[in-house]
C-alpha cells in the first residue's frame, strides 16, 4: 500500500461527509493534512480531534472561490511543512436557490406560480457554478504548483453521476460537474510532463446534511426521489463516506495508480451501468 507517511496533503471541503471520512484516513495512516474548509469551527474541530489522536493536521479556513484565502492557506501550510505532494478538492455542492421545482416544465411556470428554470434565482445559480469550478480550478492553480514543483504527486477531483448525465432538478450543478471532470482530462494532459497526475472520483448517491431531508423520511425510510434513486442503484442502497476511501486511495498511488490519469473513478453501487429498465 502507498505509503502515507509525512505526505503533505490538502483537502477542500474537509470537514464535509464524504472528505472528512477521507481526512481521517489519511491522518491516521501519517500524512500531514491540511483541512480547508468554509465553515472555521468545523475543520478546527475536526483536526483538533485528530491531533488529539496523535495525527498532524492543520485546520485552515479557505473559501475555494477566493484566490486571497488559497493563497494565505498556502503560506500557512508552506511555514509548517513545505509545499503539498498531493489535493483532494472535494469542495462542492448545491445550493437549494438554484434548483427547479419539478423535474420538467408546466404551464404554471410561467405565471409565476411554480419555481421552474425559467424562474431561477440567477445569482444563486452563477455561486452555484463559482463553488464548484472555480472552487476546483483555483486550489489546482494555488496548490498544483508546489506539486509541480516537487516534480511527483496528485490532484483528486470530485465529479458526480451528473457528469455523465443530468440528473433532473439542478441543471448548474450538472454543468459544473460535466465541466470538472473535462477539466480533469484537460489539466491530466498538460501537467503530465510536471509529473502531475490528475483524476476524478464521480460518487454515487451518499446521504449528506442536505441531501438527507431529499432521499429520506423523517423516520429514516426513503423518500419518494430516494426510492428513485435506490432502484436505479444495482446494490439496493445509498453509500457510506468510507467507502469512497479506498477509490481516492488508489488514485493518489504512486505505484499502483503511476500510468493512470485522466479518469474519472465512479463509485456508485452500479447507478451507472442501470438503465432503470
Ligand atoms: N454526497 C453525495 O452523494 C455526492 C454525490 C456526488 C458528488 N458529490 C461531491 O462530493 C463532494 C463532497 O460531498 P459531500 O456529500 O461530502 O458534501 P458535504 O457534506 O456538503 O461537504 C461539502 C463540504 O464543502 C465545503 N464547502 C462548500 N463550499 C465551500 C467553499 N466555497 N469553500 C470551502 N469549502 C466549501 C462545505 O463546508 P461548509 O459545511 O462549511 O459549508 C462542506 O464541508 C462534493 O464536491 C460533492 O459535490 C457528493
């Protein structure tokens, strides 16, 4: 296995379900991690827990939006430990102002009486989009050039089954996470004589935060999009934030992954491979 030890590594969105089952991993097996996220309290909490468990990381509040925050985060981690070997952008999401009602047009629509695209809240839409490229284009910009640097590392991208598709209802988060995994290959492609690999992670259905109040009922069943969802899936369930640990593991190694990059690993239960019929 990859060894871990003394790795410089930075992680956006840190503290967020699916990353911080993947900081942990990291920390514990004794990488030196950076935990950026929007949030202060919590990537301070979670490396404080960490450190509290003999890990060595640094809690670091960074929008992923704001060059000036990335490029302070940078110097913080460049006085502790020098620049990184490897990212985890794992920043991203939706914002629930940028979503349609309804998975299709109706009349209503147009009257004002139903939130459908032709009624979409447009600054929510644009911050949807910024969170999610810029939140990925920038820290590869801040942070790819101490990899680069180094001669030898990788970048890990978070892309989603809506870079394959659309999925119904959040039309900007499907366009980002096309746009990511495109600039996956186009960044894999130029930084390969850096040394640089690039790839992507495209997760399933995972129940976060909010996707929970969508996917599932209050006395922990599924709604009626979360049955959707599940009968789409060939497993028969949503994922576990753990289980999206050995996919990133595999990626960043240098060994087992060293030809490899460009791609975009799914870890989905098979939502991919299913028709639905
Ligand atoms: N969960 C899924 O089923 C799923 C499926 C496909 C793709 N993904 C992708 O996987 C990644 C992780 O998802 P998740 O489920 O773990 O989401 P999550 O629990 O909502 O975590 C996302 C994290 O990103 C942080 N973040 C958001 N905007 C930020 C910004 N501008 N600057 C810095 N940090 C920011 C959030 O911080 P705050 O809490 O402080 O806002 C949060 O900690 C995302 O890119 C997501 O799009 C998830």
């Amino acid at each position: 296995m990859f060894d871990l030890k003394d790795k410089v590594i930075v992680v956006t969105g840190a503290a967020g379900t699916l990353c911080s089952a993947i900081v942990e991993d990291f920390a514990k097996n004794g990488a030196r991690v950076a935990l950026l996220g929007r949030t202060r309290s919590k990537v301070v909490a979670l490396s404080e827990k960490l450190n509290n468990e003999g890990c060595c990381t640094l809690g670091i509040c960074a929008d992923v939006t704001s060059e000036l925050d990335l490029k302070e985060a940078l110097a913080i981690i460049k006085e502790n430990w020098g620049d990184p070997d490897i990212l985890i952008n794992g920043a991203g999401g939706k914002d629930h102002r940028a979503l349609t009602e309804g998975v299709e047009f109706t009349p209503e629509e147009l009257s004002g009486d139903a939130n459908g695209f032709f009624g979409i809240h447009s600054e929510a839409f644009d911050a949807e989009l910024a969170m999610n490229i810029q939140g990925t284009v920038l820290p590869s910009k801040i942070f790819g050039a101490g990899i680069a640097r180094k001669g030898k590392g990788s970048i890990i991208n978070f892309a989603s089954m809506n870079s394959y598709r659309p999925l119904s209802r959040a039309p900007a988060y499907a366009i980002a996470k096309a746009g990511i995994l495109n600039f996956t290959q186009w960044l894999a492609a130029y930084l390969a004589p850096a040394g640089v690999r690039v790839n992507a992670v495209a997760p399933g259905f995972f129940i976060n935060e909010r996707s929970r109040k969508l996917l599932m009922t209050d006395d922990g069943g599924f709604s009626e999009r979360g049955q959707q969802v599940v009968s789409h899936t060939p497993m028969k369930r949503f994922g576990e934030a753990a289980e999206m640990v050995g996919a990133v593991r595999y990626l960043i190694d240098d060994q087992q992954a060293a030809f490899v990059t460009g791609i975009c690993l799914p870890v989905d239960g098979g939502f991919l491979s299913c028709s639905g019929l």
